[in-house]
C-alpha cells in the first residue's frame, strides 16, 4: 500500500469533479487528479503529468516506463480546462503547486518524447530543466503558395521555441525508420514458401515505400519550414537516450538560435556549462 494516497477534502468540489463510471465505481475528473497529484509529485513530475494528461497519447497505467502506449487519443483535459478548475476550486489542497506547474505545462503532446522534451525546455534551470521557454507542440505553420508547391497546407512542428524561430521535430525509430520491420518482412519473405513468397514480397515492398515516402516528406517537411522562416532541427531516438546526448543537442539549438537570429545565448549555455545542475538534470531526465 505505499503507492496509495487518501485524499480529504473538507469543502464542496465543483461539479464533474467527480466522473461516475457505473454504479460501484467512480474517479476524479482529470483537472482534480492534476491538483491532487501536486501534493504528491515533484514539480517536473507534475508537469510531466500535465503535458500527457493535455497530449494526445496515453501510457500504461500498470508499466509507464516500459508499457505499450496509445497514440491518436483525445487529451484527457487542457491547460485552459485545469486553469479554470484552479479558480472555482480555491480551496483543494494542492492548488497553490498545482498553479505553479501549470505554467510550464503545454497543449498538444503526441509522444512521450514530446511530452519529456517539452518538460525539460519549460522547467527553469533552478527546477532541474533548461529554461528555454515558452515553448508551442505541434503549433500550425502555414506553408506559403509562393514556395512553388503543388498545393497549399500546413505543417506541424513537434516543439517551436519562442526565444526564436527554431523548433524540433522528433524522428522516433519506429514511425520514421522502423528498419527492424523491414528486416522482420525481409526474413519472412526470404524463408517464404513457393504459394506465400509472392505475398512476403508484395509486404515487404510495401513496407519499403512507406519507409521512403516518409523519408522524402520528413525532408519536404524541412525544407518547407524553412522557406516558411523556421530553422527545425530533427532529435532521434539516440538524442535523447542520455542527458549527454540531450545536453549537445540543446547546445547545437542554442546554436542556431545565436548564428541565424543573433540571439544572446550565453545565459543558456551556463546552464549547460554547470556540472552541479547537470547531474539533476539527469536525475529529473531518467526518472521521466
């Protein structure tokens, strides 16, 4: 029972604080749980929590490190909707924490590494984060006509900083390069039978096309924003295994932000030049 916690609350909640699910069972609303659980949490916890219960993805309840995870989900609630639950529900115990987090909480999370990148660039430095916010998830960028494009549309950036126009897009293994499908189809189709190889080959030509159509549309997308006035950098999996790892690929955005904008850096790059805060950042990093 050491992960349970009883919650008392001694005033009336607001309505739909509470969300009957049948007639034995009931939970708290989204908003309320986000104020509970800032008695409980550490602040990068709690904002790490706002930015999936705002997102649209979903992680296993019983295995959130490692459980499979939902994309595509409707967000639980919005920064707005939690903002407006604080002032009707003055007197929840948690409000004044939970207040405090919501500032660095953003809409629009489509990935945990979003929703992890996006914590660690909004927390300040003294709370163990970079402190390079405000930051926008997956803000629309219209693509102007006069690029000479077939058609108007939009693009999406996964994270836009507002210190300049620079932003980063995750390009994660599986949905950008998922080279171990490729390799289980190739297999198949190799140890096919003579009736089967004909529909291995079919997937696994498959499988090839849509690796390339979204590789060339990854690079589209690149070259599009950057006709649009955004310099986005792409962040792999491999650049975010490590605090190390994070840590250069902040620098080479700092970077960016100081050769193409002329913005002033070096306050940032204090952070990164510190031993002591590093080693909470990747405290705060790894328990994410």
């Amino acid at each position: 029972m050491q992960y349970v916690c009883s919650h008392v609350c001694g005033r009336d909640l607001s309505a739909q604080s509470i969300l009957l699910l049948d007639e034995h069972s009931s939970v708290v609303c989204p908003e309320l749980l986000f104020v509970q659980m800032a008695e409980t949490l550490e602040l990068g916890h709690l904002v790490m929590l706002g930015n999936e219960l705002c997102g649209t993805f979903t992680r296993s309840a019983n295995h959130p490190a490692s459980g499979p995870v939902v994309d595509h989900v409707p967000p639980a609630t919005t920064v707005e909707d939690i903002r407006q639950y604080l002032k009707k529900g003055i007197g929840v115990r948690g409000a004044k924490r939970a207040r405090l987090a919501l500032a660095y909480v953003r809409d629009g999370a489509a990935s945990v590494p979003e929703a992890k990148l996006a914590t660690m660039y909004e927390l300040p430095s003294e709370e163990c984060g970079y402190g390079l916010g405000p930051i926008t998830l997956n803000k629309r960028v219209r693509v102007s006509k006069t690029q000479n494009l077939q058609k108007k549309r939009d693009r999406y950036p996964d994270i836009l900083l507002a210190l300049a126009p620079i932003g980063i897009n995750y390009d994660g293994e599986k949905d950008h390069l998922d080279l171990d499908g490729l390799i289980r189809l190739a297999r198949a189709a190799a140890l096919a039978d003579a009736e089967d190889c004909v529909e291995a080959e079919k997937a696994l030509a498959k499988k090839r096309r849509e690796l390339r159509n979204k590789a060339v549309d990854d690079m589209r997308r690149d070259r599009e924003l950057l006709c649009a006035g955004r310099v986005v950098l792409r962040a792999t999996k491999e650049d975010v295994r490590s605090i190390d790892a994070l840590d250069n690929f902040t620098r080479q955005l700092l970077w960016c932000a100081q050769v193409y904008f002329g913005v002033d850096v070096s306050e940032y790059e204090k952070v990164l030049d510190d031993s002591e805060p590093r080693r909470d950042r990747d405290k705060l990093w790894r328990s994410l």
